[in-house]
C-alpha cells in the first residue's frame, strides 16, 4: 500500500493503518518489520514508522520487545 501525500490524514496514522491492515488479514504473525525497514518500504522517515509502531502498541496489536522488535500480539 502506498501513502498518500497529500492526505489530511497524518503519514504515521497511515502506515498504522496499513500495518493493522496487515496484521488483520494474516500478513504478519510474528515479528513485523523494523522500524528502519517500514520507513524505507514506505520512503517515510525512521520518526514517521516509529511513531505508527509506538501508536499500534499502544492499541494493543503489537507488543514492543526491548532489543528485539516488535511483534504481533497473540
């Protein structure tokens, strides 16, 4: 899915969406990808993938694991 630049809707909250998109229909089930490698497939910045990481985290879909990554929650 690519991002639309010129949406009112901010790029972190549309790569959340394309994440949790994902992670709905069984594209990711473990680890997702870093942060660093969604910001180069999305060409968004390590900022803008961390912060749709950090708000899918906070949604409860995700579990943030110190020096691992992040990963679906089960």
């Amino acid at each position: 899915m690519a991002l639309d630049l010129d949406s009112p809707i901010p790029l972190w909250e549309q790569l959340a969406d394309a994440l949790r998109e994902g992670i709905r229909a069984g594209a990711y089930t473990g680890r997702v990808p870093s942060a660093r490698s969604l910001a180069q497939e999305f060409e968004v910045s390590h900022k803008t993938s961390e912060r749709a990481l950090h708000a899918l985290v906070d949604e409860g879909l995700l579990v943030a694991v110190v020096g691992k990554g992040f990963y679906v929650k089960r």
